[in-house]
C-alpha cells in the first residue's frame, strides 16, 4: 500500500512546476512590444517556477522525499537518482540567469525568450526522466499529461 501512496505523491508533486512551467510559457509568448508589462509577467512567472522547483526539490531530495524511498526500494535506479538531482541545480542556474539578464541596464527581449525556451525544454526533459525512472522502479506510468 505504501508503494501506491508513493506513486500518488509522485503524480500530484509534477503538477506545481508544470503549471508554472505552462503560464511562464504563456507569458514568453507574448507581445514585448508590451515593453515593462511583459518583463513584470516574465517576472511573476520566473519567481512561480523558482518556487515550484524549490518545492520539488524538498519533496524529492528532502529526508522523507521520493528519492529516499526509491533508493531504499529499486537501488539500481540511484545513478537515475543522481542524474536528477545534479539537473535540480542545472535549473536553477538557468532561473538564476535569466533573472541576472534581467538586471541588465537594457533587457534584451530576444535573449531572455531564448533562455526561457531552453529552462522550458530542460523542465520538460527533467519531467519526462522523472517519470521514467517511477515507472522503472514501480512499474507504474505517472502520466505525460500533468
């Protein structure tokens, strides 16, 4: 029974930084022609995602995360493990950067799209290695859709 608890808490932990990952995307694409409109919803956006990947982090790294456990019950996913926590850091170096090219005197619009678009593709490829390495220790699909 504490396997199927686990794999709930597994689904319902993916949800915060998708959705923050989804409106940080909904913000990126719109007009810049907004000017300080679309840089303070590219902000607001930022800090949600910041804050959902920290809050990731503490239910997967933390003394009672999922990796605690997954290490415990499927020892041969620990290098998968560790892929994921090095790439938690990954991630925030990427917030981190995109907010450092926001501190800038004159904010290059272009340049912080492309920053985003490549946090956006490494939150989705962090996602995705997530959920197979549940399924390979569970044997269990999390789902693609949350």
């Amino acid at each position: 029974m504490a396997e199927r608890d686990l794999i709930a808490e597994a689904r319902d932990r993916r949800q915060p930084l998708h959705d923050a990952a989804d409106a940080l995307e909904l913000a990126a694409a719109g007009p810049v022609g907004a000017g300080s409109i679309w840089q303070d919803r590219i902000r607001k956006e930022l800090t949600n995602v910041s804050a959902a990947l920290a809050d990731h982090v503490e239910k997967t790294e933390g003394p009672d995360g999922l990796y605690r456990e997954l290490t415990t019950l499927a020892p041969r996913i620990s290098n998968d493990i560790r892929l994921l926590t090095a790439d938690h850091a990954v991630i925030k170096g990427m917030i981190d950067e995109i907010e450092i090219a926001f501190d800038a005197e004159d904010v290059e619009t272009g340049l912080v799209r492309e920053h985003i678009t490549q946090l956006l593709g490494r939150i989705t490829r962090h996602r995705q290695k997530g959920a197979d390495m549940v399924y390979e220790a569970y044997q269990v699909d999390i789902g693609g859709q949350s």
